[in-house]
C-alpha cells in the first residue's frame, strides 16, 4: 500500500525531493512514499520502484540515442502508479517527461491528486503547456513569485512556497576553508556540459592569472572526475565554501549561478551549446528571452553577463571575466543585483510550504 507516489529525473529534483520527503514525514511519519528516486530521496524510508539516474539526459541532441530507454522507462512508471493506485502523484520539474506522464495517467482514469512541483518554463516558452497543465493538474507549487500570474484565467491551485536555495544560503555560515583571492570555475554537472564548457573556462581563467598572479584557480567538481595540475578540485559538497570565498566565478548556466548569486559572488555565466541544438530553440521552440541566466530573469536586469551559443568566444569570456576582476563599477553593479534577487526570493521555508500544501490538498 503506497500512500504517495514521487517523481523525479534529475539531481536538482531529488535533491528537492529529499527535503519534500522530510518534511512530509514529520506532518505524516506514516506515510508511504513510492518513488522514482535519486541518491539523495533514497536516503529516506521509502520504496524505490525506479532509479532516477536511468532518466538524465542533456540537450536536443543527446536525446535521440537515450528515447527508447525513456519510452520503456515512461510506460513501466506510468504502469505502476496505476497498479499502486496513490492518494497522490508528486512530480518534481522535469517537465518534458513528467507533463506527459500526468496527462497519460489522466487519460488512464487516475482519479487522485495529481501535483506538480517545480513550475515548468511557461513564461518563457512552452506557453501552450499551460491549458494542458491547468486541465490535468489538482495543484502547482512554484519557486519563483511571478509564475503564479502565467496561469491568471485558469482554475488551477497555484502556489508560491518560494525557493529552496534561498534558507540554506542565508543560513550558511562558512568555515574558512579557503583564502586568497579565488576564482571558481563551476563547469556543470553534466559530463555533456563539463566537457563543452570547462575548456575554454579554464583557458580564461589561466589567462587572467597570468594577468594577475595573486588569483587561485579552484574548480567545482559535482560527480565527473576532473583534472588540472594548476588547479584546486573542489569536491561537490564543499561548493559553498568555495562559492562563499570567490572573487569571481565562471559558471556554465543553471542552477548554480542562481546559487552564486545568493551568496554574491559577481560571476560570468557561460553556456556552449551546438548550433543545431541553438536552431532548434531559437526556430522551432522559439525561446526568445531578453535574460536567459536565472539571477537576470529573476532580477530583469543584467546581474551578471552572460555568454551563450555563438557569443560564447574566448575573447568575450577574457573581456567580461576581466571587467569583472577590475572595474569597480561593475562589480558593485553585480553586486547590487545579488542583493535584489535575495530580496525577491527572501528567506522561506520552500520545502516545509510545499509538504503543508500537498497535506492540505491530499486527505493522507
């Protein structure tokens, strides 16, 4: 007997999901929990059907050869929610996977609470998900304040539980584990996206210490082996003590520039991208945002500059990078925009409002 089924397809989301499950099993601690779950989920006393490392996949591209996997995953997870038959299915982001599953089962005749945590994009492509969303969907529990206004006109439960970053940053007290004047370079999670964007990252970086000897290089690694003679590897669960002692920071784009922003640390976010995967989202998914960095759409302002595609050259990395290190006015500028995207994000208890919401929603 499972009283709520978990959903999720990548690290964030079960990171996310961890801390959804404490919570939940300090409002209910008897609550069973089925779950497609991550290292992080798996920690919990709950029943794993589905390792969610059989999900992760990266870019247009690197989807085509992973899909029959993920048809067969798909099927085989939407099979035993249906068996199980929950109270309630969480999903957590992972939208191109998740949306389809919480229609299908719609569609199947699941009748319990379907909830989504984790808005999907919506405001910056993708607008047609939101009727779907709002048909199939019992509640929507977003990150960021200004999601709640796409769906203005539908009948969906949306609510605000704010960021899960936001507390633990605030609360982070740092140990002093490093000093200096250290610059950081956060390459990605992804082996995908370390070896299209830490190249070039490094390359910068030694060229700005040539141009100033006093800077360390430090380089966060989150799961993929890296190696750099001239270079300190900072293991993944130590990244806030790095982040805390940066000067500056080279971030490829995700999560983690928010993350660098809430510990105000001025950064030049980078993203290498293949053309085609660029043709695809510019032509076809038509994402045409004035701000593509998170700490910048959730600030609407250049907080910090960022590089994607065919902008992302080597002297325009130098240029930011240095303008960054040496002109007073920007970084303050940087500096400036931290501060907003705290206070827009404030300090909230993300994880412990989603639980309360989904108790209140779900007779458990």
């Amino acid at each position: 007997m499972i009283d709520l089924f978990i959903a999720t397809g990548e690290m964030s989301g079960d990171v996310n999901g961890a801390k959804l499950v404490e919570e939940l099993l300090q409002l209910r601690p008897h609550l069973k929990i089925g779950a497609v779950a991550g290292p992080h989920m798996r920690k919990w006393p709950i029943q794993t059907f589905f390792q969610m490392e059989s999900l992760k996949v990266m870019g247009f591209l690197d989807l085509l050869p992973a899909l029959p996997k993920l048809i067969w995953m798909f099927y085989a997870i939407r099979r035993k929610i249906l068996q199980l038959n929950p109270k309630a299915v969480v999903c957590i982001d992972y939208p191109g996977l998740h949306l389809r599953l919480e229609r299908s089962l719609r569609k199947k005749g699941y009748t319990g609470k379907l909830i989504h945590f984790i808005c999907p994009t919506v405001w910056a492509w993708g607008k047609k998900r939101i009727p779907l969303m709002a048909q199939n969907l019992d509640l929507l529990l977003t990150l960021f304040p200004f999601e709640k206004s796409c769906f203005t006109g539908t009948t969906l439960n949306v609510q605000y539980v704010g960021h899960p970053l936001a507390l633990p940053i605030a609360q982070f007290k740092p140990a002093g584990q490093f000093s200096g004047k250290i610059l950081g370079l956060f390459p990605g999670s992804r082996k995908t996206e370390i070896e299209r964007n830490l190249p070039l990252q490094l390359k910068i970086a030694r060229k700005l210490k040539e141009a100033d000897p006093e800077l360390q290089i430090a380089i966060s690694q989150t799961g993929f082996p890296i190696q750099a003679e001239d270079a300190l590897i900072v293991p993944s669960e130590n990244r806030y003590e790095l982040m805390r002692s940066c000067h500056l920071a080279l971030a490829t784009s995700g999560t983690v520039t928010l993350e660098l922003a809430l510990h105000a640390v001025p950064t030049v976010v980078c993203f290498a991208i293949k053309t085609l995967d660029l043709l695809l989202a510019q032509k076809i998914f038509r994402i045409d945002l004035p701000f593509y960095a998170l700490p910048n759409i959730i600030a609407e302002d250049a907080v910090f500059p960022e590089l994607f595609g065919p902008n992302l050259t080597e002297a325009k990395l130098f240029f930011w990078a240095d303008r960054l290190l040496r002109n007073a006015e920007m970084r303050e500028h940087c500096l400036k925009g931290c501060q907003k995207v705290q206070k827009i994000l404030g300090s909230g208890r993300a994880a412990e409002e989603a639980a309360r919401a989904i108790v209140s929603c779900v007779d458990f």
